[in-house]
C-alpha cells in the first residue's frame, strides 16, 4: 500500500494536531519539515500548495487539518 507522508513546518499547532491524530489512530507517517527539506517544499510548490500541514497518501493530498478528508483518503488503508 501506499506510504503516508505528513508535510509540516516547525512550531504549527495544526501540523502537531495531525502527528497527533495519525499516532492516536496507529497509521506509521514519515514527516517532511519543509523548512529544512529543499525537495519536500518543491513536492508542494510544484503542485501549488502554499501550506501546512499537509497529508500525502500514494499520490493523493490532503490541505490542512481536514480530519473528514483524511478519514476518507485512509479508509481501507494498510501498510
């Protein structure tokens, strides 16, 4: 199945609420701090999203703290 990718930036209270969520729901993330990551920012730039936190799934994206949005895009999902 498809990887889960959580793309944050340092100190946001909506990116340390989605860490949070995935955690409590035992979903295993990577996280991208697109301040230090040159390449996880142009993940974003390229597909212009201009914030955090944001939530990759395969090659699907979830903008913001979208807790329904999320819940649909990782319905079904297994490692």
């Amino acid at each position: 199945m498809s990887s889960i990718t959580v793309y944050s930036t340092a100190l946001s209270a909506p990116c340390e609420q989605m860490k949070a969520w995935l955690t409590h729901h035992e979903y295993p993330f990577t996280v991208r701090d697109v301040m230090m990551d040159e390449e996880a920012g142009e993940v974003l730039e390229s597909r212009n999203i201009r914030s955090t936190p944001v939530l990759q799934v395969g090659d699907q994206f979830v903008v913001g703290l979208d807790l329904m949005a999320m819940e649909q895009l990782l319905d079904g999902w297994s490692a």
